[in-house]
C-alpha cells in the first residue's frame, strides 16, 4: 500500500502538469474544429477518470469515514434531489441526467484528493498544485501565441486548447491564485519562490490578455478578503501588486482580436447591460424562468433548453445563467439552494479557520483558489465546464484534510 501510494505520489504531479498542455495537442491535427473539442474534453475527463479510479481502489486513510461526513451527505442528498427534479420537470432530461454524471464525477474527484492528502501529506499537496499552476501557464502562454499567430484558424472566442476565452481567463485566474499561495506560503523569498513570482506575473498578462473582467476582480477581491485574515498573504501583497502592475504593461502591447486584448476590458458603454456584458438581461430572463417553478426548479442545466422554448435562437442562448445562486435556484427550487448556500459558507468559514490557525502553501493556494472561483462563479459559469470544476474540487478536498488533521490532530502520513 504504502509504495503504490508513493508511485501516484510520483505520477500525479505529473499528470497535472502536463493535462493542461495535452489539452492543447488536438489543435495540432484540426484547429479549430468541431471535433477538436470533444477531443479536449476527453482529455479533461480522463484526468477526472484517474482520480476517481484511484479512488475506488484504495482504502481510506482518514481518522473517519468520508461518506459519513454530514457536508458529503447533503451534497448526496442534493445530488438525489436534482436528478429527481430533472427527471420530472426538465425539458431536456438527457443532457442534465448527463450533467448530473459529471458533476458526481468532481464530488469523487473531491474526496480523491481527500484520501491523497491523508496518505501523502502537505509536501505531496504543495508539489501537485505547484505543477498545475506550471502546467497551467505554459498552456496559456503556448495557446496565447498560437492564437496571435494563426488568427484566420479561430473566431474571435476561440482560443486554442480552450473552448471559449473565458475559460482561457478563468484558467490564469487559477493559475494566479496557485502562484501567490506558492510565493506565500515559502518561508524566504528563494529561487523556488521566484520561479512561482514568474508564473505570477506571466497569470497576470494572460488574464489581462483575455479581457476575463470577471476573473481579475475575482482574483483581487478573493486576495484582499484572506490577505486581511491570513498572515503570510498579508506579507506578499507588494509582490502580487507589482507582478499585477507587470502583467498589465506586457498584455497591453499584445495585439488582440475579437474578445481578446487587454484594452477590449474598456470597450463597453456606460450603462448596467453593456457593462455586465449582458448579464443583466440575462438574468432577468432566468428570474421569470424561476418563478415558473420557485420551489421543486426546473432540473439540472436546463437554461438553454428553456430559453429555445422560449424562443431564442439556439446558436444564441447561453449553456448556463452566469451566476450559481442563480443556476442553482433555476436548478433544485429556493429551499435547496438555501440549503447549498449554507453548506458552502459553513465549509468556507471551517476551511479558514484551518488556514488561520495553521496555514502552508496548499492550504493558502487552494482556499485562494477555491475563493477565487467562488466569486468568480457569481458572475460566469466556471461551475459548469471541468477546466473549473475539477481543479475546484482537488483543492476543496485538500482544504477538507487539512481542517480534519487540525481538529484530530491526526498524522495522515501513515497508511
């Protein structure tokens, strides 16, 4: 048990690493195409498969059950509760039973990193994130390039290896909070802290690149909130400003296209739609929706076959809300996703004080991560594509270990 632990501990940083740049070979053969980006999620969702078989074939390590957790539970209890809403009442009850799938796979994929961190600890945690962050950069950079070059290849959203830009931004946004979690959470600033302070800066002009509005507020708010609650963010704030300050110079003399280009994040008129990009109409579209079915919901991602029988035309209504609260009341009804709500602030609130009271690299990487996407998830639909979902759910897993050992204070080295 413990050496075929050590051999994933070897082979998963690894994987990590390099799954962001694999997503980018599919470009090579057609880009572009349609077909490229079944062949993306592929690769997306063996990386998912590999956690979740790790998963199934090992015994667990925690001081207490993972399935008889209350949070894991309730999200079970959740999970039953929408298939059974999208069975009834969903107007396309293929794709959200198929949705639903996926999103049980990121629960799983969730515990995984759990059972990891039990079995391998923090050092294991630290080099995982390290090398999704590396992994992540690298592919933005490459894919940023490709797209600057071979422009007649992509329409104006499309990014290579990314289906849409605003993956493309919510990736460097990860990317980014990763970096800072590295740089903070090293006792000096060596030459292991610089090489993430380059990732950070390289985040930065990617993110600016895409224009993602979104993820650059996301990212600052989520910092400043931890940074006025966690000590070792506190002490990197100047590095993060002026790593922002030089991704921000070397994006504006990008030339961009489309959606792309950092001076495209002014390109908006001075009233509430065109600023939130259409999110305000959009919005107010899914409110009438809800009212529809306030209580039970409508059934997993339903948003665009409800706006079709609406009326809109299919190649212009949107797969998700832009807004999760939002998404989720459409979903499961107001009571579950009050239910939710707390479920997701009680375990925020649990993983914080965990990182207050005793804080390192991962931990500090993935609850500003995790943070990260949470806001960010108020505004786009990071929660509904697994550029998000999965990297989302390792770090939750991680943040669960890490508050179970600080209140068992249990040593999850040993198998």
């Amino acid at each position: 048990m413990v050496a075929q632990t050590r051999r994933l501990a070897d082979i998963l940083p690894l994987v990590f690493g390099a799954w962001p740049l694999f997503a980018l070979l599919p470009e090579l053969i057609a880009p572009g195409q349609n077909g490229t980006i079944i062949a993306i999620l592929g690769i997306h969702y063996a990386v998912l498969g590999l956690l979740i078989l790790w998963l199934l074939a090992t015994h667990s390590a925690s001081p207490r059950s993972p399935t008889k957790r209350p949070a894991v539970l309730i999200l079970c209890g959740l999970l039953l509760w929408a298939a059974l809403v999208t069975l009834i009442f969903a107007e396309n009850r293929i794709y959200g039973l198929l949705k639903l799938v996926e999103l049980s796979g990121f629960i799983l994929a969730g515990l995984a990193a759990t059972r990891l961190y039990y079995r391998v600890g923090d050092a294991f945690a630290a080099r995982l994130l390290r090398a999704l962050a590396t992994g992540l950069i690298l592919a933005l950079l490459l894919s940023m390039t490709a797209d600057l070059v071979f422009r007649d290849a992509f329409e104006g959203t499309r990014i290579p290896g990314f289906i849409h830009i605003r993956i493309f931004g919510f990736s460097a946004a990860i990317a980014i909070a990763l970096s800072i979690g590295w740089i903070a959470g090293s006792p000096s600033f060596d030459r292991q802290s610089a090489r993430g302070y380059v990732l950070l800066c390289s985040g930065w002009t990617v993110l600016f690149w895409s224009a993602s509005r979104g993820g650059i507020i996301s990212v600052l708010l989520a910092f400043a909130l931890l940074a006025t609650l966690i000590t070792p963010l506190r002490s990197v704030w100047l590095h993060v400003l002026t790593a922002m300050a030089i991704g921000f110079a070397a994006a504006l003399v990008l030339p961009g296209l489309g959606n792309s280009g950092a001076t495209t994040i002014l390109a908006h008129d001075l009233e509430i739609n065109s600023l939130s990009s259409g999110r305000w109409v959009l919005w107010q579209r899914v409110i009438g929706f809800i009212q529809e079915r306030p209580l039970t919901g409508h059934g997993y991602a339903q948003y665009y076959a409800l706006a079709v029988e609406a009326g809109d035309a299919p190649e212009r209504a949107m797969p998700h809300v832009h807004n999760i609260v939002l998404e989720a009341w459409l979903a499961i009804g107001g009571l579950a996703t009050f239910l939710l709500a707390g479920l997701v602030l009680w375990s925020w609130l649990g993983w914080l004080r965990s990182e207050r009271a005793a804080s390192s690299e991962a931990g500090i990487g993935s609850l500003l991560g995790v943070t990260t996407l949470l806001a960010y998830a108020l505004l786009d639909g990071v929660y509904f594509y697994p550029e998000a979902a999965l990297p989302f759910a390792v770090m939750a897993g991680i943040l669960v270990a890490r508050r179970d050992i600080d209140r068992t204070e249990w040593n999850g080295r040993t198998c």
